[in-house]
C-alpha cells in the first residue's frame, strides 16, 4: 500500500478537528480505521484493538505520535466527515488499485434491507462487482422511493467499465 496514493485520494476530506486540539491528524484515523474495516473488524471498539495490535505495522505508514486514539475518539472523528465526500475519496481509491480488464465481468446487483420493527424497506444499494478481481468496484445507495432501475445509471457513471461484458438480473433489465 502506498501511503501517498491513499494521502491523495483522502486529501480534499475537511476534518472537524478544532486548530489546536488536534491529537491525532485525521489522515491517520482515516487510514487506521479504513485499515481495520478491511481487515474484518466490526465497531469502534475493535478498531481501536487493531490499532493496538497492528501497532508496529502502522507506524510504518502513520506517525501515531500521540498514541492509538480511543475508539470514542475515532467514532466522534468519522461521524463528523462529510460521508458523500468521503464515499467519492474511497471509490476513487479503490478504482485505482483494481481495473477491469477487458473482457472482464462486471456483475451488477441490487441488495436491500428492512427494519425489522415495520419491517419496511430501510435502505437499498445497487453493486458492481468485478468478477476476475473479487473486488466491489462501486456502490450507489437508492432513493427511499426508488429501486436499483434508476440507480443502476448513477452507478454506471462513477465506474470505468468500457470493453466489459456487464451482467444483471431480471430486475435490471
């Protein structure tokens, strides 16, 4: 991983540090909590217990000068990023370390949620997976009263799928 790339792909995110308060720079709860969620961990708790085991391994990317930040700290830090802002950085991260390769298969699917109370429609996204990567290539969240038929062009418009056999179930078509 190149701690530059990830910098520039980050970069334009406005952290909600205070001038002067700043213990821990937001690129590093960025890149320390984007670490631990792809490695697997569930929750700000089990970020923070990464951090303390993957300590050595981090500090080759990040200083951590002040130490691991408290998960309280880091759930109050990513709660206040701009999560449009922060969704776009991901994706374009993400697109630079996995192209499709031509001839490729991007399957695109739509997967959807319900609250169990009113057991009403809670939220519902539409992927794009790249097959022969295994790898999510983007995702795009659907309206409250839309369904994946109108989501599934805003999709197509953040991806760079040209020369790609692209599949989709009846729901698409």
């Amino acid at each position: 991983m190149s701690v530059n790339a990830f910098f520039e792909h980050f970069s334009s995110i406005e952290g909600p540090h205070q001038q002067g308060k700043v213990q821990h720079p937001l690129f590093d709860i960025l890149l320390l909590t984007i670490s631990a969620v792809l490695a697997g961990c569930q929750g700000w708790e089990e970020i923070e217990d990464f951090a303390h085991d993957k300590l050595f391994w981090l500090r080759k990317f990040i200083a951590l000068s002040n130490g691991v930040p408290r998960h309280d700290k880091i759930a109050k830090v990513i709660s206040r990023i701009d999560m449009t802002q922060f969704k776009a950085c991901f994706s374009q991260w993400m697109q630079s370390y996995s192209e499709l390769t031509v001839g490729g298969v991007a399957a695109i699917d739509g997967k959807g949620s319900f609250k169990q109370s009113d057991r009403k429609d809670a939220i519902h996204i539409v992927s794009a997976f790249a097959c022969e990567n295994g790898v999510t290539l983007g995702q795009y969240k659907t309206g409250s009263k839309s369904n994946e038929i109108t989501a599934i062009p805003e999709l197509f418009q953040s991806l760079e799928i040209k020369g790609c056999l692209v599949t989709i179930d009846v729901m698409g078509c």
